[in-house]
C-alpha cells in the first residue's frame, strides 16, 4: 500500500515565514503579485523581512504582464523598494 506511512516523497510544508526566511538566505530572486493589479509583478532579492511580512526587495523591478491592452511585457528597474504586507499600489 502506497498511501501508507512514511510520508513516501512528499514535501514538507514550511510555515511562509521560514519559507522566507530560506528564499533570503539562497538570495533567490522572488516574484512578488500585487493583490488587486493581477497584471503586474514586483521580481527582485529578500535583502529583509519582519514578522509583520513587510519585506524589502533588492535589485527590485516592476514588470507589467502581456494583457489586452498592453501587447507586451515591459520592465521598470525599481532599485531597492519596502514591501509592506497592506500595500497597494496605484
């Protein structure tokens, strides 16, 4: 029986603040969706984070996706930008 004890392969969830926290020592690079603009993207580093899940993004650049209206995808260098948890952008 497969399904029984073991775990047999499968992945361990992280809590999302660890998970974080292991994104931030890899220095992977993040892509981050703003909540109520689906079309654009916030890609940079971890550089730091709080408990609250306010983060600061390094390298950061506004990418806006391939919609209707926007025929293609344009990127915007942001440099390095605070990512508060209740953001919402214009």
């Amino acid at each position: 029986m497969t399904g029984r004890g073991g775990g047999g392969g499968r992945r361990l969830m992280l809590p999302p603040i660890k998970y974080i926290f292991e994104l931030l020592r890899e220095h992977a690079t993040v892509s981050i969706w703003l909540y109520e603009q689906l079309s654009i993207r916030i890609e940079g580093k971890i550089r730091g984070f709080d408990e609250f899940m306010n983060l600061v993004i390094d390298e950061a650049v506004e990418v806006k996706q391939v919609t209707k209206t926007n025929e293609k995808e344009t990127r915007r260098p942001l440099g390095t930008s605070l990512k508060p948890a209740n953001f919402e952008a214009n």
